[in-house]
C-alpha cells in the first residue's frame, strides 16, 4: 500500500555520527586465525567502526540529532516526536527517546512531546521515519526528530563480526516548504522470514545463512521497491541515486542490477565498505551521504530492509534548501575519514566482550 501524508512533508535537516574508532578486517580474521582473503574478502568490507569505551546508542544519536538540527536551523523546544530506531539501546527497560530529548532540549513542562524506540532491527529507523511523517503529515505536529542508530552485534568468531559496526542518521522531519528534500511517497513490504533473530536474554543475534540472501534481503527490497515505482509510475532511469540497505558492499550493487539500477546510481551512497554496517543507521547513513552531494530537482530512492523481515521504500526529491544548509554539520566522509585503527583487544575491551574484575587487590 502506497502511504501518501496530507500536506507533503519532507526533510528539514540530516546529520549523522560515526565512532573514530576502527578495526580493519584483516585484523579480525588474524584474531582467529583465519585467510582473510579467503573467508570473507568477497563481503566487499574492509574495516568497520567500532565504538569507544563511552560511546553507545544514545551517545551516537545525541550526536548525529545534534548536526541534523544545525542543518535544520530550528528550536529545539520546537520538536514534537522524539522516536528511534535501534535494537541495541543502552536499557532494556527505558527508552533512549526520553533521554534523547532531555539531552537535547526537546519537550519538558512547557511543550508536549511524544516519544518512542522503534524495533524492527536495521529498519527501525526507517519504521520511526515514517510515523513521523504520518504526524507532521497530519497536521498533528510541525517537526519530528528521527533517528536509527546501533552499535556492533556480530558475536566473537561469528561471520557477522566482519560487518557489525556502529553509527547513526538523524532527520528532522518537517513542512515541505522548509525541506531540503521532499519525501513524495514511502510503501512497507513485510513477511515472517527467519533471517536473523535474538532471543530474550541472548547477548548476541543468530542466524541462517540460507535464508540472509534470497528469501529474506532481496525478495523483500525488490518487492518494496517495485511496489513503489508501480503505484507513483517511476521507473529507475527516472532516478539519480539509489540507496539500498547495506549489510556487506556486494549485495546492494546486486539487487541494484536486479532491478535496473547501474552501480553509478548506488556507489555515492554506498558507505558499507568503509564503516561496516551500521544497522538501524545503514540506509539512513546511505541517504544522508547523497544529501552531502545531491543538487536541487534530483530523485533518491532509498529501501531499507529489517530482518524478521520487511522494507521501507521512499521517494524522495531534493530541493535548492539543500546547499544552504550543507555545511552547517560535518558531512558523512568527514566522519569515514577521521579514523584511528585499534586491534582485537582494544576492540574486544571497548565492545565489552571482555568481563573486567573491579577489585585487582588479591592478585
């Protein structure tokens, strides 16, 4: 179903964060004693983020909220929604929103302010996005803050390890006509596809493989995807940039081909390789690099995709506001490029693998 707000809506400032902190693939393979180039160089990732020893969720989204309201030069008291997306929040029983908006001004007992964390692991953030624009479409609220964002959760060893990395988007969601670019239409596609799952109380995510590719990744993107351009009569020739959700760097340009984009089209926005995979963040980071670079009148299509599994499809058009507030925030590859490698250890330590004793006193 093609989901269309009210009065058109679009975004009104963006801004992301990525940890400093990175650990090349190679290195990963070393701490197990594995051929790099032959366990998994063809993932097309040749380092991740990885966070520090003080950075989680809510730090990541406090960053990147902050450059996205910069970008969309408002009030913060202004905001109305606070929601994120992530499934590696700091609690387990309270929500990262209600900090979010603390830390940043939003709400309190002089404006009402609704708020909320978002599952549906890496589309969460794209699920959070689009019940804000449901909201600001409505008239119910003039600015809504959006945020997906997640630290690494590949287990020690696992193959998920070379790609699970950490950062995160942040959109202001706002009136078309203060928009940088104007989300047109957006479409869901979901099914009960076991992919990917966590059960309660396990530290780490599980897997089958047979079913990450296919049933899963690309059965869903390209159903979401396809729905989409039928219902608004688009075709991919009519876009300038593609972003597709990005577990590794070959499966975008994959589904990509598969639905008519040539690799130009997805390239721009493919941040994968160099940062890993940043879940909830993924497709959002993927967005907010084209916004880096695009020029007013051109078209993005962004498709996210959650395991579980489902995907968000959007239509997107950039207007001329665009240049008058990039340079207000720093940009995606500013954060790519400042970077300081770590090895195992200091990843194992600041991802908290490994249990510390408090009291060394008898040793």
């Amino acid at each position: 179903m093609l989901l269309r707000p009210d009065r058109q809506v679009g975004i009104v400032g963006w801004g992301v964060y990525v940890p400093m902190y990175r650990i090349r693939s190679e290195e990963l393979a070393r701490a197990w004693g594995r051929d790099w180039k032959r366990h998994a160089a063809g993932i097309m990732v040749e380092e991740k983020s990885v966070p520090g020893i003080d950075e989680d969720t809510f730090t990541i989204a406090y960053e990147a909220a902050s450059n996205a309201i910069r970008r969309a030069r408002i009030d913060p008291s202004k905001i109305n929604a606070v929601y994120v997306g992530t499934e590696s929040k700091p609690y387990a029983v309270k929500p990262t929103s209600t900090i979010l908006a603390e830390a940043l001004g939003i709400g309190g007992q002089k404006r009402a302010t609704t708020g909320a964390d978002f599952e549906f692991a890496c589309k969460a953030g794209t699920e959070a996005m689009q019940a804000v624009i449901g909201l600001v479409g409505s008239n119910m609220i003039d600015y809504g803050l959006v945020v997906g964002a997640d630290t690494a959760q590949g287990a020690p060893g696992d193959a998920l390890e070379y790609t699970a990395s950490s950062g995160g988007a942040a959109f202001v969601i706002g009136p078309a006509e203060e928009s940088v670019a104007i989300i047109k239409a957006s479409c869901s596609y979901v099914t009960d596809t076991p992919d990917f799952w966590r059960r309660q109380h396990e530290r780490y995510p599980a897997h089958t493989r047979a079913f990450t590719g296919e049933p899963a990744y690309f059965h869903h993107i390209i159903g979401a995807a396809r729905m989409l351009m039928e219902e608004i009569g688009t075709k991919p020739e009519d876009y300038d940039y593609a972003v597709f959700h990005q577990p590794n760097g070959k499966f975008p340009l994959r589904v990509g081909q598969r639905l008519g984009f040539p690799p130009e089209k997805i390239k721009p926005g493919l941040i994968t390789p160099y940062i890993g995979n940043t879940y909830s963040g993924s497709s959002l980071i993927g967005l907010s690099a084209i916004l880096d670079i695009a020029s007013p009148g051109q078209r993005i299509l962004v498709v996210s995709f959650g395991s579980g599994a489902g995907s968000d499809a959007f239509h997107i058009e950039v207007t001329d506001k665009v240049e008058e507030v990039r340079d207000l925030a720093p940009k995606v590859m500013d954060y790519v490029n400042r970077k300081k490698y770590v090895d195992y250890t200091i990843y194992a330590r600041n991802r908290r693998m490994i249990t510390l004793l408090k009291d060394f006193s008898g040793y």
